[in-house]
C-alpha cells in the first residue's frame, strides 16, 4: 500500500479528509474503520451497540496505514464530551495509543480534533 500523503499545516501541506466526504480516499487510508478488529469492535462491545451503530464521537473517521504496517484509527469530532474522554481512557487501558490533536485533523483543519488510536506491539 503507498503511504499516505503528508499532512503538516505548519508546512502548509494539506491533504483531505479521508472519510469519504470530500470524494477519494486516497492512498494509504481508508474509509471508517475495521468492523471486526481494531477499537470498533471493543466499543460496540462496551456499550451493547448493533453492528451499524458507532459511538456519537466517530465523526469523520478513518484509518491510516502506518509505515510499520500497524493501523491508526482515526476521527475528527468538533468537540469530545464525557462520554468520549471515558471511551479513549478504556481504550488506554485494553492496549490502545490514544492521542488528540488539533493539528493533525484533515477535515476542517483549526476546528476538528484529530484522535487517534493505535494498536501498540505488545
Ligand atoms: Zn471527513
């Protein structure tokens, strides 16, 4: 799989939101995330949703291709609640890298927050 385009406002380098909303997904990402791995799963598990039920945070998400090979998973909501903070928490501590950023969301850079999850070696 190519890897994916940078994505650096500070360098004034921007790529698109990969979640489908701005057309293609381009190289290196894909659109929502896994349905039977990854952290998707594990919340649907958490909080007794059906399969095409996702937590109210998971706006504007996707997934990246890391050069390791692992998956980052990735949304874009405008504003992270209780709910969501607890959600990132717990999936802390079931083995996730969790991480928020301004600077990284691709969908509406200054206003989105990027977060991401990833899988960490264990
Ligand atoms: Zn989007």
């Amino acid at each position: 799989m190519t890897a994916a385009p940078i994505h650096d406002p500070e360098t004034g380098q921007y790529a698109p939101c990969p979640c489908g909303c701005q057309g293609a997904t381009g190289p290196g990402a894909a659109s929502h995330w896994h349905q039977r791995k990854g952290p998707l799963p594990l919340l649907r598990a958490r909080h007794g949703l059906e399969r095409w039920q996702a937590p109210r945070w998971l706006d504007h998400w996707y997934r990246l291709r890391l050069p390791d090979g692992r998956w980052c998973y990735v949304a874009e909501p405008y504003d992270l609640g209780a709910d969501a903070l607890e959600d990132l928490v717990w999936l802390g501590q079931q083995g996730y890298e969790v991480s928020i950023t301004a600077w990284q969301a691709r969908h509406y850079p200054g206003h989105a927050l990027a977060v991401r999850i990833v899988e960490t070696s264990r």
